[in-house]
C-alpha cells in the first residue's frame, strides 16, 4: 500500500488509477491496526487495484473530504467515482464479495 499524506496526492491518487482501494486509519486504533493485514493479504487476490493507505492524523482533512466518523474505512473507487464503503467493523467475507463483483465488472 502506497502511503497517501496530502489531499492532493490522494485525489491524484484516485484520478490516476482505474480501480482503487483507500484504506484510512488512526494512530492508536487497534481495530484500524488488526484489519490492515487482512485486508492486505485480499488484495493479493486483486492485482489490478491500486491500494493507498492513509493515517487520518496526518492528513485531517481525509474525514471531511470523504464524510468519515469512525475509522477504520475502506473506500472502493472505480473510475475516481466512489462504489463501496466499509467502516468500523468489517466483515471479511462480506466485503470480498462485494469486492469481487466490482473487479469482475471492470476487469473480467
């Protein structure tokens, strides 16, 4: 994962790739810190997405922009056009689902 540590280089980020995956998270957070290794060995499934990783107390702006209220969130891009959001309490099996139509959809 790429890390994100400007608003510009995350809308650059978004606008650059067909698909991508932001994952934002907290200092602090243990849940934040529990998901990312799962989430990173899922995407070894989906070679094709662009994957960035942003630390809200870094870039504060990160939860205004994109309406955040709890971390950790996982936000699905197609296009620079958000499709998918996770937040807080993610169920795996349920996300990868929904993960995997949208890469099936774009990449066949």
């Amino acid at each position: 994962m790429q890390n994100l540590q400007t608003m510009e280089e995350i809308d650059a980020f978004i606008n650059e790739h067909e698909l991508t995956l932001l994952y934002i998270s907290k200092v602090g957070c243990s849940v934040c810190h529990g998901l990312l290794p799962q989430v990173e060995s899922l995407l070894l499934n989906y070679p094709n997405i662009k994957t960035g990783h942003i630390e809200s107390t870094q870039v504060p702006e990160v939860a205004g922009r994109f309406n955040i209220f709890a971390v950790p969130v996982i936000l699905v891009f197609v296009e620079g056009k958000e499709y998918l959001r996770e937040a807080r309490i993610v169920h795996m099996d349920l996300f990868e689902e929904k993960l995997n139509k949208i890469y099936k959809n774009m990449v066949g």
